[in-house]
C-alpha cells in the first residue's frame, strides 16, 4: 500500500498516514481485511488514527511517533460500505484531541465525523460570523459535536443545535 499525499489534507495528516502505511505494510496485513483508514489532526499537529477492518483480528498498533498521539484499531461491519465501529479492538496512546474554533475547545477522537483542515475550517467560521448579530436566533440541524454552533454561539443570541 502507497500514498504519496493529499492536497486536501494537512501536512501532519500526510506524515502520519505514511507512518501507518509503512506499518501495515511491515506486519503484511491483508487488503482483503482493510475497510478504512481514518486520520485526524488538530491544529498543533496533534494525530489520532484509527485503522477499520473486517475482521476481528488484533493487530498491535504503528508505534506511537511522531504526531501519532492514539491508534484505534476498529471492526466495521464487513456487510456495509459505512465505516461504523462495531467493535473495538485496540486502543493506544490518547483516547481523544482537543481543538480550539473561536477560543471553544472541543474533543473528539478518530471515528468521530469532524473537520479535516481545521485551519480552513476556522477562516470559514470567522467568515459566517460575520453576517450574525446577537439579535438573531440560531437553528444548526445535524451540528454533531457543535462544530459550528458552539464557536459562532458569541455573535448571537439564542441558538438551538440538533444532532439525530
């Protein structure tokens, strides 16, 4: 298995991937097990991976280097295409990392859905921010973590967030 890079990830993403690439590599694991590869980043560099397989084999984990600061090794159940944990298998170093959006920290580990470039992601809520005012009522449907709602939260008055 090879990557090179993604232009639309982050440089420690990147780093990371290849760090966890070269590991499965060396322990031979099969691609026929394989369902997902998932990478998170914060903006100080911070990594979490969690690697989804078909199978409930244990495999270890890459060592923990670098920007990788937790591993999860997942089964995801092999009759979907959705990379949804089942069950876990694994877990090493940290359980979870912690981003700041607007001066709110939020926490969230590698299977949860959250912002890949969080750098963008911030410009982009500075940009939304500007078209609120406190007067203005807030309805953010599907806000999984709060994301959105809970940094912008200061530029207006009232808000509601929905997650299911």
């Amino acid at each position: 298995m090879r990557m090179d890079s993604s232009i639309l990830s982050t440089d420690f993403i990147n780093e990371v991937t290849k760090i966890i690439l070269g590991w499965m590599n060396e322990k031979k694991i099969s691609e026929e097990i394989l369902k997902s590869l998932v990478v998170k980043s914060n903006k100080k560099g911070e990594c979490m991976a969690g690697l989804f397989i078909k199978t409930k084999d244990k495999l270890g984990s890459p060592e923990l280097k670098g920007n990788l600061n937790g591993f999860h090794l997942y089964c995801s159940d092999p009759e979907t295409t959705s990379t949804i944990v089942t069950e876990v298998l694994e877990h090493y170093g940290e359980e979870f990392i912690t981003e700041d959006f607007l001066g709110t920290k939020l926490n969230y580990d590698d299977a949860s859905f959250f912002q890949v470039n969080a750098v963008e992601f911030e410009k982009t809520l500075s940009v939304i921010g500007r078209f609120l005012s406190k007067s203005d009522e807030v309805l953010d449907f599907y806000c999984g973590v709060g994301a959105i709602g809970l940094p912008l939260s200061k530029y207006f008055n009232t808000g509601t967030l929905v997650e299911s």
